[in-house]
C-alpha cells in the first residue's frame, strides 16, 4: 500500500507543479481583470475560477522542469500586467459614465463616502454583463494560451517596455472614454450656450431653475439612446484587447 501511494505521489507531483506554474500567472491575471476577478465575486468563487483557466490552459503548454522564486515572480507580474490592461479598457465604460454624469449635472446622484456616478456604475454593470454573456471565460483562455508565444514562461519583462506599454494603454482607455462621452459633451455645450443667451435676453430670469430639469431629463433620454452605441463600441474595444493584449507595446 505505501509503496503504491509512494509511486501515485511520484506521478502525480509533476502534474500538480505544473498546474501550480500556471497559477501563476491566471492568478496575477484574476487580480484585474473585470468581470471573473470583481470584487463583487466571493474569493472562493474566484478561485475556482483560476483553477479551472490553469487546468484549460495547462495541456496546451509544456511544463516546466522546477519552479524557482525567479519564475515565480516572473510569472505572477505577467498576469497582473495582462489584467492591467484589460482593466484599463474596462475602467473607461466608468469613466465615460463619470464623464457624462459631470457634464450633465447628474454625478454622485446617490451621496456615500466616495464620490459615484449613476450614469457610470450602471454602464459598468452593463458592460460586465454584456461581455461574460460573449464568452469572456473562453477568450480569457485563448489569451493566456496565446500570452506564452509572447511571453514564454520565466521570462522577463524589461521595465523601459513596460512602461511604454502600459502608458499607451492607459492614453487608449482615456481617448475611448472621451469617445463615448461625447454625445454628452456636445449635449452640455449646447445646454449652455442656450442658458447664456436665454440669461442675456431675460436676466431677470433664474435660468437654473429652469435648466435643471432640462438637462437632467434631455441626459436621461440621451444616456437611453446612446447606451446601446457606447456598449458596442466598449465590447468592441474590450475583444480586441482581449485577442491582442501586448498591442505592439513590447518587442
């Protein structure tokens, strides 16, 4: 009997090394990315999650002999950089929505400790929504198994790259956000120019009392016909960051 546990445990150690050496990076990766890796997700439910995209991912790649701190350190900063990324295009569905509520008087409509925006914690939701129900967990896993042709396991990522790639993703989920909170930057510019002249030709007029409730109803309408564009267009952003994460930013 424990010569047979004895061997079981001789063949069944490299596996289960293996699995771990994935881990790694899935879990680094779990750290940011939206949707599997929220906050709003119990821990036990993330880990499991891990688990199972290591075990996809596994069979796919050879693996390695031993794990040493080197490896280790390196695999977890590949995760965590991949996650950056993809939570740097799913950051800017928030802003884009803290952008519109700004603009449209309509931000921290529900008071708390932080400042929150209606407008941007209802496209977040939506947009977690819309891209799980488009197979996130699928394309999470090609992209890991796509991530070791770039970056094979142990390898290190030199620091100046680094920087560049996660400065250039950064500018794009910005531009993306301004994107889609145009609608809402032209609808406020125009909302002010009318009060200026309407404050011109009646100054006796509280022009506030009757903005208001114009912008607030005019963005509420506006928010329900460009939330279905603006969804598309994130997801669209979202895929592509997904099938290319390194996006020419390291060699």
């Amino acid at each position: 009997m424990i010569a047979a546990m004895l061997e079981l445990q001789a063949a069944a150690a490299p596996i289960f090394v293996g699995l771990f050496a994935f881990f790694l990076r899935v879990g680094g990766l779990l750290l940011l990315l939206p949707g599997l890796g929220d906050r709003l997700i119990p821990m036990r439910i993330r880990l499991m999650a891990g688990l199972a995209l290591a075990a996809a991912v596994a069979p796919t790649i050879s693996t390695p002999p031993d794990l040493t701190p080197g490896l280790i350190a390196s695999e977890i900063a590949i995760g965590f950089a991949f996650g950056a990324v993809l939570r740097f295009v799913a950051a800017a569905l928030t802003m884009a929505g803290m952008m519109a509520a700004q603009l449209t008087s309509l931000s921290q409509l529900f008071g708390g400790a932080e400042p929150s925006s209606a407008m941007g914690n209802v496209l977040n939701l939506a947009g977690l929504a819309l891209i799980m129900a488009s197979g996130l967990p699928l394309m999470t896993v090609e992209m890991l198994i796509r991530s070791y042709d770039v970056l094979p396991m142990g390898a290190v990522m030199p620091g100046g790259d680094l920087a560049a790639w996660g400065v250039a993703r950064a500018g794009q989920a910005f531009a993306l956000a301004f994107a889609m909170a145009a609608p809402f930057a032209l609808a406020a510019l125009l909302y002010n120019a009318a009060m200026g002249v309407i404050n011109r030709a009646m100054p006796q007029l509280m022009v506030a009392l009757v903005g208001a409730p114009a912008i607030t109803g005019a963005s509420a309408v506006l928010l329900f016909l460009a939330a279905p564009l603006m969804l598309s267009v994130w997801k669209t952003a979202m895929v592509a960051a997904l099938g290319d994460p390194v996006g020419g930013g390291l060699p």
